[in-house]
C-alpha cells in the first residue's frame, strides 16, 4: 500500500500533537511547583529570595 502525501502528513501532525501536549502537562506540572514554592517562600522568612534582594 502506497503512502500518500495526506496520509504522511497527517500522521506527523497527530504526533506532533501528541509530543505538544505531554509537552504542555510537564509545563502545567512544573508551573505548580513553583507556584507552590513560591507559596511556601512568601510564608517563611525567606521573601526576600523572591524579591530578588536576598
């Protein structure tokens, strides 16, 4: 069976679709632990790390 030019793109695309959304929920994951160090830093005396001044 022979490939077709659709066929070849459309698979690309689902994979890069594939790729771009586990890419998305490392980001989402990693953007929850920063938010919760933030959290974490803002409540102890440690501010002024996240001031920049420490």
């Amino acid at each position: 069976m022979k490939t077709t030019k659709w066929a070849t793109s459309h698979g690309v695309a689902e994979q890069l679709a594939e790729e771009l959304a586990d890419l998305e929920s490392r980001i989402a994951c990693l953007t929850r632990s920063r938010d919760t160090i933030r959290g974490f830093l803002a409540q102890t005396e440690h501010r002024l790390v996240l001031d920049g001044t420490g």
